[in-house]
C-alpha cells in the first residue's frame, strides 16, 4: 500500500485528520493539553507512563531548555490507531567539543565556517521520536491490529512531514528514532529513506529470580569473590540513613538534590538536556502513589538520592541519580544506591530492575546484563552529513567488559 502526503503550509499543519492516503490520516498537537484524551487513552491503555499525558505535560511546563513537543494522533478513517511523541530540541556544538579534534581536515574548516565567532549560537536542531531524558522506545505506539510494516511506513511518512514542516533553521540538523531493545523493520525500508541504524549505550536489566526473598538471598547467589566485595560495599551501607521522601520533603531538599544530580549530569558522556531544579519534587506531585525518591544521609547531611518508579509490570525503573563524589570513594555510594534498588525491587515482590543506560560494568558487578538499544539517525542537509559520526560517536556504547558475578 502506498503512502503519500503532499506538502502542507505551516499556518495548515495544525489541521485535523489531514490525510495520508484515502484510510489514514493524522492531527498534530504542540501542547499535551490540547491532546484528545480520549482518543490517546485508546492506544496508550497504561502501557508505558512515559506516553501518560500527565507526564507529557509535566516535561513541557518544567523544561528551562530550548525544547519543542509535537503530538500525533494517527487515524484509520476516524478511528485512532497510533500515537507519536516528538521532541524538538535546539543546541549548540559544543556538544561535538571531544569530537571535533577527530574531524578531516576540510570538515574541521568547514565546522570553523559554520559557527565563526558565535560558538554559543545554536547550530543543531535535533528532531528525535521519542525522549531524550529517558532510555527506552516511548517515542510511538500503534495499535495491535497495525502489523510492523504498515506501522513503519506510517510512521517514517509522518516523520518526513514533521521535518519538512518545522523551520530548520540550524544549519545543522537530523532525525533520531530511539531506543528500541530489537531492530525495527523492515530494515530496507529505513534504509531507503535514508536512516542510519546504530547502537547507543545498552540499558542493564536486574532479573530477580523467585527464590530471592531477601537481599542477603541475592548477594547469597554470588560467587565467593563478588559476595565478598558486596558485603564490604554493603557494611558502608551501615553509615548512612537512607530513607524515602514524601512530596513535602522532595521540595524541602530541592536544592540539594538537585546539586547532587549535578554532580553527576556534569561528568555525563552526552548532555544534551539538563532538568530543571523542579523537576524532581513535581514529579512526586503528580505520581505520589507510583514515583519515589529516597535518600541517603551521612552526618545528618544529604549525600545521595535515586528516584524510581513502580512500573506496572512488577518491575522498578530507576530515573535520576545524584551523589557527592567526594564521598563516593569512602562510602561506595554508588555502588549502594544499585543494592538499595534491588533491595526494594525484593521487598516490592518485583521480578525485574531498569538500571538504565551508562556504568555498564560497575551494574554488571551487581547482576545486571545489558540489553542493546538500537537508534535510527537521518541527516536532514549536506552539512549534518558531515557531523554524523561525530554525533554518533556520542551515542555510542564505551568499551566495557561485561562481569557476572553469580555462581
């Protein structure tokens, strides 16, 4: 079945129902709150929190960065049968600082062309399906009865419509889908449209077996070596209070945890958005029953924090971190923060823990194993040709050796 879509001025765009072909057709939103609700609870059925519209909304009202949101609502006649998520997001190249030196001369005097003296200017707009704060493919759902090909097509046709329409005025720009656990097919259709598949950083899965009633059971299930280097880590453990937040103590900390997080957002591999001060304490607000920040107190002094979610599948999804680092070393904190998380994934009676993505090895020590995550990039013009594999050298994976620390 072919799919079509003649270009559509901006002032149009916002239409209804405008269509794909003679079946389908799409609505685009620029606010969460303009979304029928109705008609995105029909495919989204709590599948995933992160395509809630509450959530959605949250990341708009608190976001400090130059950040855009599209909706879409895909329709077979007039009956919904997908949802798409979007962010558009603005930066600079100093996101390339550790890449550039590995520029081909003529590139790099090129790049130098490009930003002249206003290197603060932002040179890159960055169309991504899906989110860039989080790990994971919560970019589109469609419906059961829409088979994989079809859902493709929609969805790469619509993509191009996006990008056609929203004024790139970087002069650098691409598309991103992401994180997707397998590859999305077919293959030769993102192929021919242009889309480079690659690997990012695997996310690393705690399995929590069902004869683990406790986390002495857990470190119990470890070969002699790694047993003994958890009880060390977890004798450091002894010094600290660890406790979880209620929504008036997340904003009483709001500061500190958010320096914290800071912390660790500034050492970051790839940091294209910083959350804001809020975020953490609307958040709890918004999911006081689902979302969870606990923190870690040495001296009576805030020292570290993970925040969680409670998935609905019996499993915990770890968010955001943060810790002092001058005090990692002493106190393992780390390295305590992934033992807490399975120790609540235990007494929740979760069968699985999301560690996310970065510090693969370290969350290997503990029992996590990576799962890959595969990503589609398309270079939007001729110059962001030339900036693709220094954008991807950002994505993906470091080396790292795998470690398995059971019996």
């Amino acid at each position: 079945m072919s799919i079509f879509c003649k270009p559509i001025s901006s002032k149009k765009r916002f239409l209804s129902f405008r269509k794909l072909n003679e079946i389908y057709s799409f609505s685009i939103f620029e606010k969460a709150s303009s979304i029928p609700a109705s008609d995105w609870e029909c495919i989204l059925q709590n599948k995933t929190l992160f395509l809630d519209v509450p959530y959605l909304t949250l990341l708009e009202q608190c976001t400090h960065v130059k950040l855009n949101f599209r909706y879409i609502l895909v329709y077979y006649k007039t009956k919904p049968c997908g949802i798409i998520y979007i962010q558009i997001a603005n930066f600079n190249l100093d996101l390339f600082s550790n890449q550039i030196d590995t520029l081909k001369f003529n590139k790099l005097n090129i790049f130098k062309k490009i930003i002249g003296s206003n290197k603060n200017d932002d040179h890159l707009m960055l169309i991504t399906c899906g989110n860039n704060i989080l790990s994971g493919d919560y970019g589109f759902l469609f419906d059961e009865k829409i088979n994989q090909k079809l859902a493709s097509e929609l969805l790469l046709k619509i993509m191009d419509v996006i990008s056609k329409e929203e004024k790139l005025t970087g002069t650098i720009s691409a598309t991103l889908i992401k994180d997707f656990v397998k590859p999305l097919e077919p293959k030769k259709l993102f192929e021919s449209k242009n889309y480079f598949e690659f690997l990012v950083e695997p996310r690393l899965i705690i399995q929590i077996q069902s004869n683990i009633k406790t986390l002495d059971d857990y470190v119990a299930s470890f070969s002699k070596k790694y047993r003994k280097r958890a009880k060390a880590v977890l004798n450091l453990f002894l010094d600290l209070e660890s406790r979880i937040l209620n929504a008036e103590e997340v904003k009483k900390y709001e500061i500190e945890l958010y320096d914290l997080y800071s912390q660790v957002f500034d050492r970051a591999k790839f940091k294209l958005l910083k959350l804001p001060q809020n975020y953490f304490s609307d958040l709890k607000a918004i999911y006081p029953e689902t979302f969870f920040v606990k923190a870690f107190f040495y001296n009576k002094q805030l020292v570290a924090f993970v925040s969680s979610f409670l998935m609905p599948m019996a499993s915990i999804e770890a968010h955001y971190i943060g810790f002092d680092y001058e005090l990692n070393n002493k106190l393992d904190l780390y390295q305590n923060i992934l033992y807490s998380l399975i120790n609540d994934a235990i007494i929740n009676k979760c069968t699985s823990v999301n560690l996310g993505r970065s510090a693969a090895e370290i969350k290997s020590t503990v029992g996590a194993i990576p799962e890959n995550l595969y990503c589609y990039i398309k270079p939007q013009n001729t110059i962001s040709k030339l900036f693709l594999n220094p954008f991807i050298d950002l994505l993906m994976p470091s080396p790292w050796i795998p470690r398995n620390p059971f019996k």
